[in-house]
C-alpha cells in the first residue's frame, strides 16, 4: 500500500468518525432542545413581526453608521434597534431560545477542546463567549506563559 493510499484510507476513516461524532451531537439533549426552540421560535408571530421589525431598524442603523455620530440620525436609529431588540429579549420564547442555543454552543466548545487537546495543549479553541475560559495574555487573567 502506497503512503498516498494510506493517508486516504486514514482520511475516510477519519471523516466516517466526523460524521459520527456529527451524528450523536444532533442526538444530544442540547441540540435537541435548540431544534425544539427554533420551532417554536419561528412559529411565534410576535417574535417573527419583532424580528422583521429588528432588521428594518438595523439596515436603517447601519445606513447611519456608514457615517458615524456625525450622522443627524445615528443616535436615534441606534436607539430604535436598542428598543425594538429590548422587546425581542423580553419574550419568553427568545428567551428560550437563547438559553437553549447557548447551552448547545457550550456542548460544541467542550468537544472543540477535547479534540484541540488530543492534537496539541497550545491549539486554540474558537468560542462565541467573550469571556475566555482560560487565563492567557489577552484574556485579563494571569499569563500562563503558553502564548508562543
């Protein structure tokens, strides 16, 4: 068997355990759980009629933000998005959802760093958490040296 044969045989059997791994995440509680508040989410016509009023005030905002505060309706369009966002997140079913879409994003962070860490301690992990979970040099905690 040729090197090039085996890194494809490696590969397949690599994907074949990806798509598995994808498979038993979309098995999980978590994942599960967001599916069912998306559903609901899009069948809530008062969270639907503010969403479509959410992206009509930021395309208006970032019109104005072409131009920064020097704009004459920057400050008033970016409080239209504040208040229309305000009355999105004070809905229970966006609440919900929310809590559900962060409870999955943790799921998919902790495999994240599970898989980084069998390759290398210094591979970093993405997150959508702008609180690091580590200290390091840029997180605000002590500095565990392993930066560079």
């Amino acid at each position: 068997m040729s090197v090039m044969e085996k890194q494809a045989l490696d590969m397949s059997a690599l994907l074949l355990r990806a798509y598995e791994l994808g498979d038993m995440i979309l098995a999980s509680e978590e994942a599960m759980r967001y599916l069912a508040e998306k559903e609901r989410l899009s069948g809530d016509p008062a969270a639907q009629e503010l969403i479509g009023q959410l992206g009509k005030k930021r395309e208006l905002f970032e019109e104005c933000q072409r131009f920064g505060h020097f704009h004459p309706e920057y400050h008033k369009a970016m409080d239209a998005v504040k208040e229309v966002q305000d009355q999105l997140d004070a809905l229970p079913n966006v609440q919900a959802f929310k809590e559900a879409e962060k409870s999955l994003d943790g799921l998919l962070y902790d495999i994240s760093a599970l898989i980084a860490g069998a390759v290398s301690d210094t591979v970093k992990v993405p997150s959508n958490d702008p609180l690091p979970k580590e200290g390091g040099c840029s997180s605000g905690g002590s500095c565990s040296g392993r930066c560079g």
